[in-house]
C-alpha cells in the first residue's frame, strides 16, 4: 500500500479510533456504537445518556469526554433510528410499543396483571389500567412512573383510565384492609423494611382515597402482581379486544398526531437522539 492511500480512510470504512481511556474506564465505550455493518454512513454513532440516567452516577463526568468524541472524523451523534433496535412503523399503534419497545420484564409484569384482573371478572377500565399502568417503566422512565404513564395515554383513554394510573404509584404505598390489600413485599425487599414514602406520595394517597374512582386505581394496585410464573408467556394479542375498545389509537401513529404528549412516544421511537 502506498503512503498515499494509507493516509487516507478506505471508502468503506471508518478507520478504528483509540477512545480516551477515561471513557473506556468508566464504562462508557457502551455508549459509542461502533460503525457496524449496518451504520448509517458507516460511521460510529455516540449515544449521549440522559441527564436523568446519570444524574448523580460516575458517569455524569463524562458528558464533556462524550460532546468531545464528536468532533471526529466520521463519528456523530445517534439520531434517528438505532439500529441495535428494531424499526417502528410508521404508524406505530400501542402494540408496537408493547412488541418492539418495551423491556421484557415490564412487558410481561404489564400483561399479567392486566389477565389476572380479567381473571377476576373486572371491567375493561380495570384491566386496561392494569395493562398499562407501568408503561413509563417499561419504555420512558421510572422515577414518578405513575404521573409519567398518566399523562403518556390520557389523550387515548377514559379520564379514569388516567387517573387510576396515576394514582396507583401513591396507592401501592398504603394498605387498605377493608379490600384485602397489604403493603407489598416487594417493596420491603426494594426500599428496606423501614422505608417511608414522601408526604407527597402520602398526600396524594389520601386525597385519592377518597375520590370517586378510588377503587378504581385501588384495584390497579391489587392487580399489580409481582410473584408471576416468569414461564407464563401472555401474547399482547389477547388483549386486542380490550385495547380496541378503550384506546384510541390515532390515525397518524403514536407520536406523530401532534397531541401534547405525542413527543414522549417519539422519545420510545427513538430513545438515543441526541436531541
Ligand atoms: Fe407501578
Ligand atoms: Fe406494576
């Protein structure tokens, strides 16, 4: 090879560049998608966490060492597609959420609860609200996930729909005997035997207790299992009936119909944009 060629990056590939040992010490080469076979352009795309990930984490340091890899040569930021993730329609409807999005845990946490609640006979408000009461932990964020989840389907859903998906974060805290519901042991197993939510979520508890559609999100939170058989797989499609019923699945796709919360399904379309 002639050192005019060597010189010069091959057409067809990026040439490997030595990441600053600093990212590579604090993990973040996970960040940095390295030009794959099927990269856009073929070049290395950084993936920039989210200030609520690493808020907080050794990680946050790095955002500078990150801004700074961009300056290279054929690497720029993800935007658009991911392609260690599948593609969306471009139209995507609630089930492409559930199929190609969200986490596999929470997915399937999701569709149990909502077959148990059909099991026990509940309304088609109940078990949708169960079927889609952790979707902000399964595809946006967890922190204040009830309030995230609210918001993300009440532009689709009956107002108390919304309302019980809100409230069940709150509720999960607080026994209610009268209905046979304890305070989970999950929790004590997450947060310690001696945790003790906030005033707010106290508050919130209390006001919602005595709303017109307590039982309601109360029935969200009895629903809201945690000890499932992980070998029971529950296909999304048996709850295509329920889902057609009760939401209201836009003509443009999720994301694209210009409702106030449509820019939180294009985050889950494409949750690495830089921007
Ligand atoms: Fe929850
Ligand atoms: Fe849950």
């Amino acid at each position: 090879m002639s050192e005019s060629t060597e010189a010069r990056a091959p057409a067809n590939r990026v040439l490997p560049h030595e990441l600053p040992a600093s990212l590579r010490d604090a993990g973040l080469e996970n960040w940095i998608r390295e030009p794959l076979d099927d990269a856009v352009d073929r070049r290395r795309r950084i993936i920039m966490p989210p200030a609520a990930a690493v808020m907080g984490t050794p990680a946050s340091a790095y955002q500078g060492a990150l801004l700074a890899e961009a300056r290279h040569p054929d690497t720029v930021f993800m935007m658009g597609d991911n392609p260690a993730l599948p593609t969306m329609p471009s139209r995507p409807t609630l089930g492409d959420f559930f199929q190609l999005r969200f986490s596999k845990i929470a997915r399937t946490h999701l569709l149990q609860s909502a077959r148990v609640a059909r099991e026990h006979g509940l309304g088609e408000k109940v078990i949708m609200a169960c079927l889609l009461h952790d979707i902000a932990i399964a595809g946006l964020v967890s922190a204040n996930h009830g309030y995230w989840g609210a918001q993300m389907v009440a532009p689709y859903v009956d107002e108390e729909i919304a309302w019980s998906i809100e409230k069940h974060e709150a509720l999960r805290y607080f026994p209610d005997e009268s209905v046979g519901y304890r305070y989970p042991d999950a929790y004590i197993d997450y947060f310690g035997p001696d945790y003790r939510p906030p005033g707010y979520l106290r508050r919130e508890a209390e006001a919602a207790r005595r709303h017109r559609w307590y039982m309601t999100s109360r029935l969200v939170t009895i629903n809201d299992i945690y000890s499932f058989d992980p070998n029971v797989v529950v296909a999304y499609d048996e709850f295509e009936d329920v889902v057609g019923r009760n939401f209201r699945q836009p003509r443009e796709g999720l994301g694209f119909d210009g409702s106030p919360v449509a820019h939180m399904w294009r985050t889950m379309i494409w949750p690495n944009n830089f921007l």
